[in-house]
C-alpha cells in the first residue's frame, strides 16, 4: 500500500491498483493537481475535510472518479455524488470499501451532531486493510492494516487518541488530523502517541506533500 499525505486529513491511498484520495479539505495543500483517481471519498461535511472552493476542480480533473461521502454531504451535493452509510459495501476496481461508524464526535452538547462515515478500503477476506475514521473514534469489528489516526481535534483529548490507538490496535498508525496546530507542537502529540501505542503497532509520520509504503499485515 502507498499513501501520500497531503495535509490535515488528505490522504491518497494506491491499494491493489485503485487510487483513492480521502478528505481534500481546506487545512490540505497539494493534492489539487492529482489525476487518475478512481475514487474520492469524504468522510463528513466540514470544509477542513472537503473545500468547496478546490472540489469541482478536482472533479474535473478527475472524469472517472467515483464520488463516495457520508449521506448528509451526498443530500447536500447531489448527484453524481453517492451515500456511504455504516454498512455498506461497495468495490472501486478490485477494492472492496466498507462504511462504519456514522456520527461526528460530539463537538460539544449544544452542537448538533453530523454525519461521519469511516471509510475501510480491503477485500472480503481482509476488509479494513486501511481505515479512515473522519472526525470519529469508531473502533472496527476486525483487525486493521493501517489506520489515518486523528491526532488533534477541538472534539478529543490527547488520552482518547491514544485510548483509541489501543482499542483498534493496528499494524501501522499513521497521524492526521493535526493541520490545526503549529508545526512546533507537533511532537507533544507524536511523541504520547508513539511511545503510548501498542507494542507491535508502528507509527509512521508521513510529512505534508510525501509518500510512503506502508505494509498492511
């Protein structure tokens, strides 16, 4: 598996020959050139996880794209875009993705809460060889190749990461999420993480605008 961050929660998975770009978003940079995606995914509707200004850009560039989000921003977008809820499943090429989850975190009591699809990118046999959660901390039902990890957020604190890390126990925990503080803050929330996760799960930081292969298993 290959996955290039592009800031925040902009990923670009290559898996088994299917490219899926997840959540191009306001805090996001680079991604606004990428062409030959199969599919582009957005968990929920908050403009830092899908930038209304650069989507249609993106689109455009990308004829043959499926166009996959949670149902709330499907409704708010209309078609060609489609509704994933918790528990769909559907293929991209030979990538099966299945919906979980389907509720934001709880900003605050007085805040409604949204729509958020986890997004599990597999095969029937190993269905959730990467996870995107969104902005949820929604712990799948099976084993989990790579996991995009919220390491920042207004709605979790730094102990329900790393409770979280632990709950879903993955191969590899790859941080996002973070485009909300400074650079100079990074490593507060690098290091808990790192040195709180699970003892046989690696932790990988792939910087804005890089790739790496990530191993699934």
């Amino acid at each position: 598996m290959r996955v290039a961050h592009f800031g925040h929660s902009c990923v670009l998975v290559e898996l088994d020959g299917v490219k899926i770009l997840f959540d191009p978003g306001n805090f996001s940079h680079g991604f606004e050139g990428v062409t030959g995606l199969d599919a582009i995914a957005v968990t929920h509707q908050h403009p830092d996880h899908i930038d209304a200004h650069r989507i249609e850009a993106l689109i455009e560039g990308n004829p043959g794209a499926r166009l996959l989000s949670d149902p709330q921003t499907a409704q708010q977008r209309g078609e060609p875009w489609e509704a994933v809820h918790a528990g769909d499943v559907l293929t991209v090429g030979e990538v099966q993705i299945t919906g979980g989850g389907g509720r934001h975190a709880v900003i605050h009591p007085e805040i409604p809460v949204i729509d958020n699809t986890v997004f599990q990118l597999g095969t029937p046999a190993d269905p959730a060889r990467f996870v995107h959660p969104g902005d949820s901390l929604w712990v799948p039902s099976v084993p989990v190749g790579v996991l995009a990890l919220p390491a920042v957020a207004p709605w979790m604190k730094i102990s329900e990461a790393v409770d979280y890390l632990r709950a879903v126990h993955p191969r590899t925990a790859l941080p996002i999420h973070y485009g909300i503080i400074s650079p100079a803050a990074q490593g507060i929330y690098f290091g808990r993480l790192s040195e709180m996760r699970p003892v046989d799960s690696d932790f990988v930081v792939i910087q804005p605008e890089d790739q790496a292969d990530l191993a699934t298993a």
